[in-house]
C-alpha cells in the first residue's frame, strides 16, 4: 500500500490505511475521513474488517481509502454522503486512486467535470501509476516502488509527484507501507 499528500498510517498488526482527497458535493453528517482512519487503525486487523467498519458507519463525503493488510489483501473504498464504493484487486494485483473517483457507482459525483483541468490531471495520474504497476514484477521491491511514486514523467500532468507552485500543487510526502514486515518507508 502507497498513499501520497494524506493521511496514513499502519498498526504493529500490518493493517495500512492511506487516503486521497476527492471533492464532492455530497456531505452530510457522519464520519469524516481522517477520524475514520485513525478508528480503522485502532479497532482492524484486516482490510476485511475495515471494509466491513466502513460500510456500517455513516460518512461525512470526499475521498479515497486504501486499504493492505498483512496477508496481501486490498481494497479501495470511495467515499461520498450518500453512497460508498469498494473495490478489491481482483484479476490485478493491486488497487490505485487519485483524486478522482473511479468506480461505476461514484463516477460523476466529484466536483470537477471531465473538461476540468484537475479532473483531466487525476485520471492522467491514474492512467501512469495502473501503467507503472502492470510492469513491476511481485512481489513489488520498496525501491522499484519508490521510483514509481517519484516519478516525474513526461509532463505535469502525469506525473504522481507534483511539483506545480504557480497553482499551489505540491506533492507533501511519499509513504510505502511493507505490510508483511510491518515496515514504513517515508520521504517527505
């Protein structure tokens, strides 16, 4: 599991729990994204837990979870008011988000339409990164991994680490959480 500019975090369990920020329109109350991660860590040891958790909570709007555990599992779960979405890896080995929603069930309930610059920047982003993970052999070595998140590209667009201060898009931090070990690699 790798998350970008968000909160993460794993337990001594391997549970590791990363986030994206999705606008939407569709907030109520409910839980908020980073006090549900700090529950998932605090109360999960399994991504099947924390999707089940998820599930049963009503939720405030706005974002991605990403979900690994120990046993290799995933899942991505997209989270508005109104409804959730979750995908597990299924023929693929992984699961990926950026900042837009990617299910059937959420597509079009972010904020930005598909002429939307930021719009056409995420799916860009996630377009590399489904790319760079079709290539890597599993299992994935930290380093192999470590150069996809720092990867630049060919341009802005579609590059997973941002660097853009003319429209304050910056990328923070890049984290790559070893479930098995449990392990944390970080670079800011």
């Amino acid at each position: 599991t790798a998350g970008k500019k968000g909160n993460e975090g794993m337990t001594g369990d391997g549970l590791a729990v990363a986030d994206t920020h999705v606008g939407t329109a569709d907030h109520g109350v409910g839980w908020l994204r980073p006090f549900l991660m700090t529950r998932l860590l605090r109360e999960c040891a399994t991504v099947a837990e924390a999707v089940a958790l998820v599930f049963r909570v009503p939720h405030a709007g706005g974002g991605t979870l990403l979900i690994g555990d120990a046993t290799g599992a995933t899942a991505a779960i997209e989270l508005t008011h109104g409804a959730t979405a979750a995908e597990e890896p299924g023929e693929r080995e992984y699961v990926a988000r950026t900042n837009h929603f990617a299910s059937e069930r959420l597509r079009g309930h972010d904020l930005a339409g598909p002429d939307d610059v930021g719009a056409r920047v995420s799916r860009a982003r996630l377009a590399t990164l489904e790319h760079a993970l079709r290539g890597l052999p599993l299992p994935y070595a930290h380093e192999a991994i470590g150069r996809v998140m720092a990867r630049h590209g060919d341009s802005a667009s579609a590059s997973l680490c941002r660097h853009d201060e003319a429209r304050d898009i910056e990328t923070l931090s890049c984290a790559i959480f070893d479930c098995r070990a449990p392990a944390l690699r970080f670079s800011s």
